[in-house]
C-alpha cells in the first residue's frame, strides 16, 4: 500500500495550499487532490449536506486506492470526519483553525479568526476555542464571499480587498495580535492581507502542521513510499479547471470530473 497515493478534498481550489506542504515535505509521495467547486462554499450547507458530500468525496478517492486522506476543508473537518473516521478503513487528517498556537502566543489577550460560517458554528471549534482561549477575546468573522470569489479567479480583484477591509478592522481595532485563517481558501490572501494588516499582526495557518501530521501518520501505518522516482499526481475538480490551474505548477494538469 506504500505506493498508492494520498488522496485530498476539499469543496474547491483552496486545499491546494493545502497540498502545496504536503508535496514539499513528502516530495515522492503519489497524490490525487479532488475539488468540488461546484459545491462550493460548503459553510452554508449545514452538517447533513456537509457530510453527504464528504462521503462522496472519500468514496471517490478510496476507489482510486488511496491510502490515506486529508480533509482539506476546514469546514468538512469539523462537520463530518467524526463520521468518515467511524465508516472507512483508510487513516483521515484533519483540519481545524489554529486557534491553540495563536492563544498560547497573543500579547494582547486578542486574537482574531477568519472562517467560514461552518467552522464557525461547528461544535469541534467551540470546543477548541473553549480549550485554549478561556482568558483571551477572540474576535470570530465569518468570511462571507471570500471564497466564491476565488473560486471565479478574482483573488486580486478590488472586490478581494474591500471585503477584506470590512472583515479586518474590527479585528484591528480590538488591538488583535495574531489573525488565524481558518479556511484552506484563505492562506492565497496573505500577501493581500499583509499589506492591509499592521506590520506586527502575525497571520497563522495550519498548512505545515497538517504536512507534518499527514507525515507522522503515513510513518505510523507504515505507508511512507520508500520510492525516490518521479511522483504521479493528479488534480481533478468539477469546476473551471482554470481557476485550479493558475494556483498549482504549470507542470501538473488539471482534469474535469463530472461528480
């Protein structure tokens, strides 16, 4: 099972960040990412649609004999991997905003967090909030419309950066320190959020620490590929292939799937 791939979904293009560290940290690991941009965003959903569509996702990535997958959806991650973990053989990652580094770190008691509705509202982030941030603010901002637009290919677009405005000045006028991404569209915005934030914000995102869990877990199961020849990876979505193109190397194509 070494050599069969890691299989990754999310509900668009933002996982790519996603598997951007995985590809650099597991450089000969094979891997099929699965973009259900037609779906997307999911934080509207609700938990019964959420899960519905991760199944379908997994389901997809099993038949194509991947040996473990990453759920790079915030959103998925906290609606529904308690359910794929319970029904499937194959090992799940998750991912969950990095509230607990950010809270552990803040020097003014204020962190702020970028999410969608879904994470938001899920009970695996109040319990992680609750965990880690009792005696901080945590000012939450759900980023209604960040991720149609990337998902149209109008990350740069004036549109981007109003929003961007609206959500991030209540959060700098708290006086936050540290900004958490909490969706896996979002670590494509930080070079726009730099330019808008104070220069001492710090912005976090869980990209290299779902790497390097996805690593540890391979290591556990004994599913490392031991292999040091050229990886097969594939990228698939439903969507406009375009928009996936111009986020991952020009040397990987991108195929269309009706599902």
């Amino acid at each position: 099972m070494s050599k069969q791939p890691i299989g990754i979904f999310d509900s668009g293009v933002g996982g790519t960040s996603i598997w951007k560290e995985i590809h650099a940290l597991m450089p000969y690991e094979h891997s099929i990412y699965l973009a259900d941009s037609k779906n997307a965003p999911y934080g509207p959903k609700g938990k019964k649609a959420i899960t519905e569509l991760s199944i379908k996702n997994t389901e997809y990535l099993i038949e194509q004999g991947c040996k473990i997958i990453v759920v790079a959806c915030n959103t998925a991650t906290t609606n529904a991997i308690d359910y794929l973990r319970a029904n499937y053989p194959v090992p799940f990652i998750g991912i969950e905003p990095a509230i607990k580094p950010a809270a552990l770190q803040t020097q003014t008691h204020a962190v702020g967090i970028l999410a969608t509705e879904g994470t938001l509202s899920s009970e695996l982030f109040h319990k992680t909030s609750l965990l880690f941030a009792k005696n901080i603010t945590v000012l939450e901002q759900t980023g209604d419309g960040i991720v149609e637009l990337i998902e149209t290919g109008q990350l740069h677009s004036e549109e981007m950066k109003t929003l961007l405005k609206l959500y991030l000045q209540p959060m700098i006028d708290a006086n936050i320190d540290y900004l958490v991404l909490g969706c896996t569209h979002y670590p494509y915005l930080i070079p726009i959020l730099i330019d808008l934030l104070p220069k001492h914000l710090k912005i976090i995102d869980s990209g290299q620490a779902v790497a390097k869990q996805t690593k540890s877990v391979l290591e556990q199961h004994a599913l490392l590929n031991a292999s040091t020849t050229t990886p097969n990876i594939k990228f698939f979505t439903n969507g406009n292939p375009q928009i996936m193109q111009s986020l991952i190397p020009e040397k990987f194509k991108v195929e269309t799937l009706d599902f």
